[in-house]
C-alpha cells in the first residue's frame, strides 16, 4: 500500500522551508552587464547589482505557519 502524503501536511512543511530559506537569505542579488560606451571599435561595459530584500517578518509568518498547521494536522490524526 503506498503512503500518499496529504495536501496539509505538505503545504505546512513548503511553509516551514520556505520560511526558513527567507530568513537565511535577505534578499536576492543578481548581477546585470550593460554597455556603459560604445564607440566603433571600443566598448567599456559596467557590471550593476540589483537587490530585491525580502523582509524578515515574512519569513517568520511562514515558519511559524507552517508549524502552526503541522501540529493542527497532526492533532487530527
């Protein structure tokens, strides 16, 4: 017989993840090339990091979430 895992369950662990990987990482960085001059021949490029913060009270609403569901689902059971 398999072990299916129930929809609840499940999404209250993504939560927990999800709230941990939020609180682990501020924010995503990500790096962009763009053409600073452009000359004929000569070419100077510019690197710009761009940051998208993610805020700390959300990672903590989704952690305790999560948990919050955990344990409501496992009382069920």
């Amino acid at each position: 017989m398999q072990n299916i895992m129930k929809p609840l369950p499940l999404a209250a662990i993504i939560l927990i993840v999800l709230g941990i990987v939020a609180l682990t990482y501020q924010g995503i960085t990500s790096t962009t090339t763009e053409k600073a001059f452009d000359f004929g021949p000569i070419q100077i490029t510019a690197e710009q990091t761009h940051t998208i913060p993610m805020v700390p009270v959300l990672g903590v609403i989704a952690l305790v979430g999560g948990v919050v569901l955990f344990v409501a689902t496992r009382r069920k059971a």
